[in-house]
C-alpha cells in the first residue's frame, strides 16, 4: 500500500492522581475535520490534539515528527511543547 497521510485527534481526560488518561485515538478523512473535530472537543476534555502524519500502516512505521493542526489544555510530552 505504501506511505500515506493521517489525520488523527487525541483527546485527555483526568487519569490517576493529576495524570491523564488518552481516550481512543479519532481516524479523520481530512487535516481541516481533525481540526473541527479537536476544536469541539476541546470544551470537554483536559486537553485535545489533531495532527497529521505520514505512516505506512502495513509495516506500523509511523513518522515521528507529526504536523501539530490544532492542540489545547492540557497534554503529555511531546505535546506539551509550545
């Protein structure tokens, strides 16, 4: 299948203690719904990120350096990151 881009949305809410817990990972078809997606989000979780990355889902080689799209609250390393 080869490389391609994805546009995924993370959001967090309260784990253990003052942690957070990473709710299931959003599978976007376009870079501007992960952002619509992460935007209405953002009013009721800790914290949210969408991004986009190139990744060869056959092999599970992800890239490492993801294009931030949109991000708020609170987040983990390495979104964290200003």
């Amino acid at each position: 299948m080869g490389r391609e881009t994805v546009h995924l949305v993370q959001a967090y809410i309260a784990g253990k203690g003052k942690g957070l817990k990473a709710e299931q990972v959003l599978i976007c078809k376009s870079a501007e719904e992960a952002r619509r997606k992460a935007e209405r989000l953002s009013d009721t979780r800790l914290g949210v990120v969408a991004f986009s990355a190139s990744a060869d889902a056959e092999l599970g080689d992800y890239d490492e350096t993801p294009v931030i799209l949109f991000k708020a609250g609170q987040l983990p390393p390495p979104y964290d990151e200003a």
